[in-house]
C-alpha cells in the first residue's frame, strides 16, 4: 500500500496538466513502515525526451533528487508519470522501461483525472493500493 496527502497528488495532477500533451514524470519520497508506504514529498521533474508516449528523468536530476532524500532520510519510494491520453493501466513501453524493482510506479491518466498505483517486482506490474489521507 502508499499513502499520499491529497495535496500531493494534487501537485502531481497539476504537473502532468501544466506539461500535456508531454508526459510528466517526477519522484516519489517518503517513509516505510512494515508494508505500507508513507509518501512525504514529491520532487516533479522535466521529461528529457518531451514525449507523449514516453518519459526519462535527467539523470543529473534524479542523482540530486536522491542525495537529497539521503540529506533528509527520507527514502525513494517510486517514480510517477501521467498519460496523457491513455488510462492509467501500464503501456507496453513502461512494462519495458521498468527498472527500479520494490519502487512503486504511479500514473496519472490526463483524460480520466484518475490515479493507479504499481509495485514493479522486477518482472511485472502488480496493483498496488493507492490510499489519500489528509
């Protein structure tokens, strides 16, 4: 399970609006505890390939982004990226790209205003709950 405050999805839903029709994409930090993960702060970052069908986080960036969860002992809990014009189930491509196993993947479809959250276990997809607290 992840958890979210309703305000970071928020900021995630406003990202990949502010940047359709490109895909957005950003990192996902927080806490875990036993099975469920704690989301505290999302870091929104530039997709370098300007797709729609695809997306590639700055690799600079991402190091950044990762010394600074070190820097406040938070860890990566995953990566998010919207569709924009598909649904939130994972494309052929992400299925294909997917490289960071135990990380949660969440999509956000433009067209359905709608989140889904995954767990990549290396090999697949897996549903993951996706709760909002306040």
């Amino acid at each position: 399970m992840i958890v979210f405050r309703k305000t970071d999805l928020q900021i995630i839903a406003q990202h990949s609006r502010d940047l359709f029709p490109t895909e957005s994409c950003g990192i996902i930090l927080g806490k875990k505890q036993d099975n469920i993960k704690i989301v505290t702060k999302i870091f929104p970052t530039k997709n370098i390939l300007k797709s729609r069908t695809k997306y590639q986080i700055n690799p600079r960036e991402q190091l950044n982004i990762y010394m600074k969860a070190d820097e406040i002992s938070l860890e990566v809990l995953g990566y998010y990226h919207s569709h924009p014009f598909g649904d939130t189930k994972p494309s052929e491509t992400d299925i294909k790209e997917a490289n960071q196993p135990c990380c949660s993947y969440v999509i956000y479809s433009n067209e359905q205003d709608e989140f889904k959250s995954f767990h990549w276990n290396g090999s697949s997809f897996l549903d993951e709950e996706l709760r909002i607290s306040n």
